[in-house]
C-alpha cells in the first residue's frame, strides 16, 4: 500500500474512534494497545492517543505518555 503523506489525517482518539479494523503485522502488542487500552488510559490521563487516516483507512497511530517527575 503506497501512502501519500500530503492526505494523512490525524485526529484524537475518543470514544467514538472505531479501531477494531487496526492490524500490525509487526506487533500484536500494538493491535492490544489500541483496542484495549488506549481510550482508558486517555480518560485516566496516562496517555493521549492521535490516530492517522488515510483516506477512510487507520494506518497507524501514536500515544503521548504523561511523565511523573520527582524533586
């Protein structure tokens, strides 16, 4: 699949967000993530989830992680 990166989307994942159609071939790990988790560990303010669409298809996604810092 050649994806024209001038037409990607990115938008914030939220309860509407349908991933169940996501597949990574080189992680079922990430596949978990974005069904399972992603949505609760943004309403537990662990994480912000940005999906990336091309076109009508979820080509990938990318989480920002909330850090703790100790003094």
């Amino acid at each position: 699949m050649t994806i024209d990166i001038y037409s990607l989307v990115f938008s914030k994942l939220s309860g509407d967000s349908d991933v169940s159609l996501f597949a990574c071939s080189d992680s079922k790990d990430l596949e978990d993530f974005l069904r399972n988790d992603a949505k609760t560990r943004q309403q537990e303010k662990i994480s912000t989830t940005y999906l990336v669409h091309s076109g009508t298809d979820l080509v990938g996604f990318f989480s920002f992680v909330y850090g703790m810092y100790h003094i």
